[in-house]
C-alpha cells in the first residue's frame, strides 16, 4: 500500500466519491482545501479551528464559497478524516 492511499481516510474517500458525481463544482473547491492542507499544513492548521473526539484533536477547515461544508483532517501525515457540511 503506497503513502498516497493512506492519504484519505476510507469514509473521506467515500464522501468524495459522492461528491465527484452529485455536484463537481463543490468536489472540485475540496480538492483545492486537501491540496492546501498537503502542501502546507502549517498554513492550513493556522487557518483551521480544532474539534475534539473520542480519537483525540481534528482540525477542520471551511471550504471557501461552500459553507456549510468543511474538511476535516489531522495533522499526522497529513490526513483526510472526512467532508460534510458542519456548522
């Protein structure tokens, strides 16, 4: 298994599956939020507001001109957690 695949977690990559095909203008501004978040984290965290869960600190990030939809990722990696719409 190559690091890319671990890049995504397996609910993330099903979430943008959806979302490639109901509606490609929102798929393509998350794209754009996990490319930021990869190549640059440090930025991202700064731009990013943290929930806590059971499995310890998720960052979340606004995908811009998407509200309410959200990118949630942790630092480790980087890693995609998940996409949905969150207040």
């Amino acid at each position: 298994m190559s690091d890319e695949l671990d890049d995504y977690s397996a609910v993330a990559d099903e979430q943008l599956d959806e979302l490639e095909v109901a509606d490609r203008e929102l798929y393509n501004a998350v794209l754009t939020v996990c490319a930021l978040i990869f190549q640059d984290p440090r930025r991202a965290q700064s731009m990013s507001t943290s929930v806590s869960t059971a499995d310890g600190i998720v960052l979340r990030l606004a995908v811009p001109g998407c509200h309410p939809y959200k990118v949630f990722w942790t630092s480790e990696g980087p890693r995609i957690e998940a996409v949905f719409p969150h207040p």
